[in-house]
C-alpha cells in the first residue's frame, strides 16, 4: 500500500506582506500531478491547512479545488486539523463528506475510531490525532496525571484500541522532541509543548506535522515531511519534498522523497548596491523569485528598496550588514556630562550606536542645528 504524506500547507499566509496563493495554487497542481505519477491508495495531510483559524474565502477556495482533484482521482483523503487551523471549523460538515473518500478529524471528544484500509497485506488502520494541548485531554480524563504535553498525547494513544498484529498509521501535529525548528513555527518558549518520541512507539509510520523541515526524528518512520513551500527565509536551504510511504507486510515499510519545484524559490543575496544592480551579477539569476537583499554599503541608499524592486520585482525584505549595524554596543551613561559640549556628547553617541564618527558634513549639520535650537530656546 503506498500513502503520501503531506503537512503544513498554511493555505492563504503571506510573507513579509507577499500573499502566497498564487504559489500554492501552482504547488498543489504539481502535487496532483505527481498524485497522477504514483497513484497512492491515500494522502495524508498532518494539520494547518490553513494559515489562520478563519481562513479568507480565496484559501477555503483553493483548497476546496484541491479535495476536489483526490475525489475525482477516487483517492482517500486524511486529514487532522493543526494549531494554525480551527478544528471546529475544519471539522464542519465531515460526517457527511467522509463518504467521498474525505475524512477529517473530528473535534477530540475522548475518543478516536481508526479509519480501516486493505491490501494484499491485509488491514492497515489510520489514526486521526489532531493538535492537542494538555488542557484539552485533561477535560475527558480528569482523574489522569497529566501535567505535561508528553503526559498528554501519551494520555491519548493509552486509550486507543490498537491492534499491534494489524500496520497502523498515526495522522499528529505535534512538536516531538529533538526535532530541528526554524522561525516560521509557533513553537512555546522553553520547549514545554515537547513531546516525548517514545510515546509513539507502537505506530508502523507516524505522519507528523507542525515543523516546516523535513525529518525523521531518531526511525525513518516517525517523520515531519515538511511544508510544500518555503515561508521564511530561515528556509533557503530546505529542499521541499512530498513523502512517499510504501507497506508491505507488518515491518516492512519504504520511505522516499518527491522533490517539489516551487513557481518561485526564495532566494538570499548580499553585497554592495552597485553590484547588486549590475547586469553582469543578476543576469544568471532568476530575478523572479523571492529575495532577502543585505547591502554592504557603509551609507544607506536612499530609496533602494524600490529601486532594486525594479531588477527584482519580488523582494520581500532588505536589510544592511555594516560597521553601524554590526556595533553591538550598548549606550553607557556619562559620569559627568558637564566637562562636554552638545556636538561632543552627539559624536560619542553616534559613535557608540553607529560605530563610526560624525562625518564633516554630518558635524556641520548638526553645528547648525544645535545653533538653532539655542536661539529659540532663548
């Protein structure tokens, strides 16, 4: 039985104000294209399919289309509801839809029931465990101990039926200790949402979501598969994939990746402005994509972000790394400030924040400034 394993589409987020549903528009078609290429019995989608709990009516569109694509390819569709989503919400109307090959989960009630599939093989069960909090699991079981996220889950799967002769499957977004974060994830401060790995021992594949890189954390098989595009720029280096999960008999499971090639990549450039603009440096590049530009130059250039929008019309964020923006001092007080001028105190000022002096015309400038400043206050 073969399964792809999705997570974290974060339908109709945007980045540093770029709305991104026209790339997610693109990835999902190459995602039902590659549905075409490998024929799965079934997807998996591991949470936050949207990126707000009350989604704008363009994202509820698009992934409306998409379900659309796995009804028409007579494809079974499971899916969990994540912190980003409301599970209310995402849960609307699901009795009624799961007899379309779409099962979501449900709102947690105390009780999950496995959906049941079958091969040559035999029965291979699919566990739905949407995102979950501490405070959630103890109103169903309030005699239980449970004072800690891992408590929790752990909480949670001790009261499935499980039936370990049988290949089962866990749908999960949690964040699983060990497992390597980037600044696009809600992750609490202090690691106190961690969970344990070993709480998910007696699952054959644990389809995790929540955390936007792909990763197996300590088997191959207890696995984050990532998100389809890059949403921040601490994701440069991701290579974004689709997972593809193959069962044969009882232990014997086959991990593999699809690479995913967006509409547009992320792309990270720096140096001084004059070359960042020249023909000769951004002739190779694809000027289409997503930027991060840090210029070097020592000056500010006055109006680059829209200057440089012209070579690369999709910066996203510009940035300077310099003398001023490396000084990593802090502004200390003065013992006593009587023994100094105005433009003295300014210069050690500028100095401190800046790491550079006044330059001459800066000093004439401000000569003139404080001049002003005494005669009025006279």
């Amino acid at each position: 039985m073969k399964l792809l394993h999705l997570s974290d589409l974060h339908l109709g987020k945007s980045v540093h104000e770029f709305s991104m549903l026209e790339d997610q528009e693109y990835i999902l078609k190459v995602i039902l294209n590659i549905i075409d290429d490998e024929s799965p019995q079934a997807v998996l989608i591991s949470g936050d399919v949207f990126d707000r709990t009350v989604a704008p009516t363009e994202a509820l569109r698009l992934f409306d289309d998409f379900l659309d694509g796995f009804a028409r390819r007579s494809i079974e569709v499971f899916i969990i509801s994540g912190n980003h989503d409301s599970a209310d919400r995402l849960a609307f109307g699901s009795r009624l839809i799961d007899k379309s090959g779409v099962h979501i989960s449900r709102v947690y009630d105390g009780q999950i029931t496995p959906y049941v599939l079958s091969d040559e093989f035999g029965e291979l069960n699919v566990f739905l465990l949407p995102f979950l909090k501490p405070v959630q699991v103890k109103r169903f079981f309030p005699e239980a101990e449970i004072t800690t996220w891992t408590g929790a889950v752990r909480t949670v799967i001790d009261h499935l039926t499980i039936d370990d002769s049988n290949r089962n499957v866990l749908l999960a977004h949690q964040f699983v200790t060990g497992a390597t974060t980037c600044e696009s994830e809600e992750i609490n401060v202090g690691g106190a949402d961690n969970v344990d790995a070993e709480v998910f021992s007696q699952f054959d594949y644990v389809a995790l979501g929540h955390l936007h890189g792909a990763q197996n954390i300590g088997r191959q098989t207890l696995r984050y598969c990532g998100t389809p595009l890059k949403y921040s720029f601490s994701e440069v280096s991701h290579k974004k994939t689709v997972t593809v999960v193959e069962f044969a008999e009882k232990g014997v499971i086959a991990v593999r990746e699809i690479p995913l090639i967006p509409k547009r990549d992320m792309q990270e450039i720096r140096g001084k402005y004059l070359e960042i603009t020249s023909r000769d440096f951004y002739q190779n590049l694809n000027t289409d994509d997503y930027y991060h530009i840090t210029l070097t130059d020592e000056d500010d250039q006055p109006g680059a972000i829209g200057k440089l929008r012209v070579i690369y019309p999709n910066l996203m964020r510009l940035g300077y790394d310099n003398m001023r923006t490396r000084s990593e001092s802090s502004v200390t007080g003065i013992a006593d400030a009587s023994q100094y001028t105005p433009i003295q105190l300014f210069d050690m000022l500028y100095e401190e924040q800046n790491g550079q002096t006044l330059s001459d015309t800066q000093r004439v400038f401000l000569d003139d400034l404080i001049e002003q400043v005494w005669e009025g206050a006279k």
